[in-house]
C-alpha cells in the first residue's frame, strides 16, 4: 500500500479548483497513516504487556531500558525528527524544480550508511562506558552492556529506514513509512516468544536488532520504485544544491534541536538509576501510554508537513501561518482531551494494561501516578513538534529550536535534581512536564518574529479555551469512574465516555470558532460544485441559442437599452412596486420579451433565457438603487468593469458561463 496522494510525484494540483481533491487527499494519507500507525502503537502496547507479564518491573528491565535509550535516541534522530526536517524539504524543493532523485541518492546514501556504521562499532566497543555514563550505579550492568551492544545495530538500519521514509513522504506516499513499527515491534515480539525461556530479557534486545531490519525492508519496494520513477540522466542537478543543504552547517542545528529534546530521557534515567530499584521501569510504563495521544495528535502534523515546506519554499508566509495554526488546532484538542482522559483514569488505565503476570499492584499505584503527571506535558510535547518543523521547513536550518530546548532541558534538569530525592519518580515527571512545556511556549511566540505571522494571541486564546473544556472533562470522567462500582474495564468505558461528551460539549462552547474551518471548507466546496454546475448551464445554453455575443458588446448594449425607454419604464414600475411594499427583489425581475430571451426591468437577459448570465448584476446591486431613475444605467456600468476585468485579466470573468456575482472573480 503505497497511499499516494496526487498520482505521483511533483503532481501536486494549485489550489483553486483542485482545492476539494488536495484537501481529500489529505484525509486518504492521513487515514492510511493512522490505521497502519494505530497498529504498530498497538503491536508496542502488545510489546510492553508481554514484558511487564514475563520480568515486570525490576533490575533487569532497567538494564534493558538502558539500552532502549540508544534506539530511542536514534529514533527520533535518523526516522521521525531530524531526517525528515532534513530530507522532506530537500526531495520536495528537487521535486518542484523536476530534477531526479537518483543524483541525492546516489551522493548522500552511501556516506551516511558508511559514518553509521562507524558509529555503530564504536557504540558496540565502548558498551561498558556507555552504561556506566547512562545509568551510573546500575544494579545489573552486564546484562545491559550485552543489550547496548545488540540495539547499537539500528543506528545504521534505523538510519536507512528514515531515509526512505523520507523520501517516500517528500513524493506522498505515506502507507510504507507508517508500517515501519508495525514491522519494528512484530519482530520484537516474535524474538521474545522464541528466545525469552533461554536468554531472558536479552531476547528483547534481540528482537529490536531484527525488528529495524524489517523496517528497512518493508518500505525498500516502494523506494525502489520511486527510484525508477524518477527521470533518468539527471546528472545535471548540481551537487551543490545538495551538498549545501545536506552539509554538516545545515544538519547540525536539526541533529543538536532532536538530541537535546531527547536528553529529557536521559536525564531521566541517570537520575532516576539512583531510586529504588523498577524506578527507571516505572517511569518508561507511563511515558510509552502518555506518548500514544501525542503520536496520534501529530499523524496530522506529518501528512501536512511536505506542503508546509512547499509554501516556505514558495515564499507564501501567510499559507504557513494557516498552516501551523489549523494543525496546532487540531493537535491541541486531540491531546488536551487525551490528557483529560489519562488524569481521571489513570489507575484503571495501567490496571487493565499492565497487572498481571510479574506487574503487581504496587507497580499499578506507582505508574498510574507518574502517568498523571506526565500527561500534564502532552500539549507541550506536540506544539514542540509541530513548531520544530515549521522553523525546519524554510530553506535556511536555524538553531532557535535547539537553543529553546536547551532552555527547557535545563529547567527539566534542575528541577529533577532538586526534588527527585524528596519527591522520587513524580519530581522527574514533573520536571520533564515543565520543562517541554516552557519550550512550546517559547517556540511558538519565536514562530511569529522568525517564520510567519501567526496570531498568537488567537492560538492563546484557544488553548486556553480548549484547556478549560479538559479540566470540565477531566471533572466528569472523575465523577463517572467514582459513581461506577464495576470492575477496571467498565470504568474505562464509563469514565470515557463521560470525558468524551463534557470535552466536546465544552470545547463547542470556550472556542466556538474550532468547527469554523471545517464549515467554511464545505460551504467553499459547495460554492465550487454550485458555479461548476452554473458554468455547464451556461454553455450549453449558448451553444444551443447559437449567440456567439462578444462580452463587451452585450455589456455596451444593455447599458445603452437601460438608458432608453425600456430602461425608464422598469425603472418607474420598481419604484411604484417598492412604494408598495413589495419585495425590492421580486421588483428587479420585471420581464419584457426580447429576442430569444427575456430582458428584465435592468433591459438585460435574466432567467432561463439569458445566454450569458449577465442578468446577475440586476440581483447584485439593482436593488440598492431601485429608488434612482438612472440605477438601471449605473447597474450596467458596474457589471461591465466586473466582466471586463474582475479577475484582473482582459478576459471576462464568466468567459465559460458561470453565474458569478459580480465583482468577485471566478476561482
């Protein structure tokens, strides 16, 4: 499943008249994307139960989640952050230029896997080093130093997969990218069943060396197909265009922005090695079920990315800002009510996921708590995501989102330092919900003085709103799970329930205008589908009356037939039938016969019979003047400067017949 958007690459339609296909192309890609991502998330809920049922929370899950921070690391790095910053805009601005890919593969793919590599040993070499920096004071460390040297591995896979996800996201085809943890997590899995019995948790580590290989393979048909799609002998793309992006100058700002937003993890961990024992496993349960809504809340963030780097590319500042405002709309409302469902229950949620097996329940109380405080976070972890790629998608990298998470991490830093031996694992969520949130803010009021002009008191003002709707929710789902006596299950289903209906009842009423987009699209989409259909009228009403009438000459002629008897006396009979209380509108179709059609009291066709549809300007201004013995004429001089020249061209502006009001032009 390749989900293309427009057929195919560089065939992205203007907006305009293909604006109904590009928005649903939008919501294929986007629900292609989400089913095959809802299953990789649910194949890694799988993969956490599994482990929570067979080691539980303990010394040898702290081990092996030592080693998690390097594919956890990598992930964001050389997949969903920093290359696809990098590469998406890159493969989208060769695209519209018609250069090939062949030229950026054939420069950039053997380099990078040659220094990945390099890394790769390095990391298997230095093992013993590496645990001891990550988790100082590790009860288990052999068994972490043998995983370290397992999941060293996707540093060069993880590398090529993010390559071609790139790549194939830059040419909208979004399936292969989103199955990649889907592939990632079916081959952990399927190690851990298989080896679990005989090597214990290094099954799992197993497991992530042979799930990354998967993720190469099952995107490499797609990518190789691109590449034979691409034109052929495209030599003459200059390597410059792509050496002084691709340069170590425009890849360090995005490399030290995604290393240092996941150096929350880090700081985590190395402050959480010194805790009871489990902690370190505590705090990732909680963080793997806070991070679902955030994923989900940025698939749209994803889909819509490639076209935000073609507006930044194109210059268009006010389409990037409608842009980033419309997807923070969505994303903020998609994780305010998620964390308004994870507040409230919390406890039923790790109930229902993780007791069993080795997961008691005080390892339910201890995570439940830390995913209440983690939640309070969600919202700044995705208005950082999506304001890093609208700082990311102009041509020119910048250092602004690296030094704003810079800023955050430290706060993150010194608030887990100072409260983590008082407050425990809470005092590290809570840093880390402090400081991702500080960094959106201040990312966000940096998108305004540096990228597009956002209205960001508007934003403010409708997270605020939307906010308020999730502590009203959250209030609800509380109360609905308290009243309910039943067991984990039925909580959930009861207390969801409730959250859902307070959320949007309130949400509809602290940001009314939320729904205002989505109305405003469908009524510009049956405006096109009204004047589509007008334009077909119009035609063959021509070609059947067989008038071939110049515009200009119709115009002219209509006017010189208002100002003459005709135009007098329907002027008169207006007047007399306004005096009478009649309706202006019904008075301005006054009919006289004339020809082949009929004239109204304007002296211009109306009804079935006109052949042009110039009679519409009676309806647009005839009635303001419909008390003025000379409206008639000034009527036909208005319609004649809006036909001539409305949609700043010498062609008329229904040159194919349709029934537009005057002075708009046709879209």
């Amino acid at each position: 499943m390749t989900g293309r958007g427009e057929g195919g690459p560089g065939s992205e339609r203007p907006a305009g008249a293909g604006g109904q296909s590009a928005a649903g192309s939008v919501g294929r890609a986007a629900a292609v994307s989400g089913v095959l991502i809802a299953a990789g998330t649910g194949l890694g809920f799988l993969r956490d139960l599994v482990m929570a049922d067979l080691f539980g929370a303990s010394g040898s899950t702290d081990a092996f989640l030592v080693a998690w921070t390097i594919p956890e690391t990598v992930s964001p790095l050389l997949i969903e952050d920093a290359m696809a910053l990098l590469m998406v805009p890159v493969v989208t601005r060769l695209l519209a230029r018609g250069d090939g890919l062949r030229p950026l593969v054939g420069t950039t793919l053997p380099r990078m896997v040659l220094g990945l590599s390099v890394v790769t040993g390095a990391l298997a070499v230095a093992a013993p080093a590496v645990v001891d920096v990550l988790a100082p004071g590790l009860a288990e460390q052999g068994p972490a130093v043998r995983c370290v040297r397992l999941t060293a591995v996707t540093v060069v896979t993880f590398g090529l997969a993010g390559f071609m996800s790139a790549t194939l996201r830059a040419h909208h085809r979004f399936g292969p990218p989103a199955a990649i943890y889907l592939a990632y997590n079916t081959g952990i899995l399927a190690l851990i069943a298989g080896l679990s019995g005989a090597v214990g948790i290094t099954s799992a580590a197993i497991g992530v060396a042979c799930g990354s290989v998967l993720m190469v393979a099952v995107q490499a048909p797609a990518f190789v197909r691109c590449l034979r799609e691409a034109p052929g002998g495209q030599a003459a793309v200059p390597s410059g265009s792509v050496d002084v992006r691709l340069g170590l100058a425009a890849i360090a700002p995005i490399v030290v922005y995604t290393v240092t937003r996941q150096s929350q993890v880090f700081v985590e961990r190395f402050l959480g090695a010194g805790l009871a024992a489990g902690s370190i496993s505590h705090l990732n349960y909680a963080q793997k079920v806070a991070q679902v809504p955030m994923v989900l809340s940025l698939l749209i963030v994803t889909v819509t990315f490639p076209r935000l780097a073609r507006a930044s590319a194109d210059g268009d500042t006010a389409q990037v800002a409608r842009r980033i405002r419309q997807d923070l709309a969505v994303a903020s409302a998609m994780v305010l009510a998620a964390t308004a469902f994870l507040v409230a229950l919390a406890p039923a949620v790790i109930r229902v996921l993780f007791e069993r097996g080795e997961f008691t329940s005080a390892d339910t109380a201890s995570t439940a708590a830390i995913l209440r405080v983690y939640a309070l976070g969600l919202w700044g972890q995705t208005a950082v995501g999506l304001a890093a790629r609208a700082f990311f998608a102009r041509r020119r990298p910048t250092w602004s989102p690296a030094a704003v998470l810079g800023a955050g991490l430290a706060v993150t830093a010194a608030i887990g330092a100072a409260f983590a031996a008082s407050a425990g694992t809470l005092a590290l969520a809570a840093a880390n919900a402090t400081g991702i949130t500080l960094a959106a803010v201040l990312l966000l009021a940096g998108l305004r003085r540096g990228v597009a002009p956002i209205p960001l008191r508007r934003i403010a003002a409708d997270v605020a709103g939307l906010a308020l709707a999730a502590a009203a929710a959250c209030a609800a789902g509380l109360l609905a799970a308290a009243t309910v006596d039943a067991p984990p299950i039925a909580d959930l289903a009861a207390g969801g329930l409730a959250v859902a209906a307070a959320f949007a009842a309130f949400a509809v009423l602290a940001v009314p205008g939320l729904v205002a987009p989505w109305i405003a699209s469908q009524s510009r989409i049956a405006s096109r589908a009204r004047i589509a259909s007008r334009a077909r009228i119009g035609w063959r009403a021509r070609a059947g009356s067989g008038l071939r009438i110049g515009s200009r000459a119709r115009i002219a002629s209509g006017a010189w037939i208002a100002s003459g008897p005709l135009g007098a006396l329907g002027a008169r009979l207006r007047r007399g039938r306004i005096e009478s209380g009649e309706s202006s509108e019904q008075a301005d179709r006054t009919d006289f016969s004339h020809g082949a059609g009929k004239l109204d009291g304007a002296g211009e066709p109306a009804g079935n019979g006109k052949p042009d549809g110039i009679g519409e300007h009676a309806r647009a201004g005839g009635s303001a003047r419909a008390g003025e013995p000379d409206g008639a004429a000034e009527s036909g001089r208005a319609g004649a400067s809006a036909e001539a020249g409305a949609d700043g061209t010498d062609r008329p502006a229904r040159s194919a017949g349709a029934d537009v009001p005057l002075g708009r032009p046709l879209r």
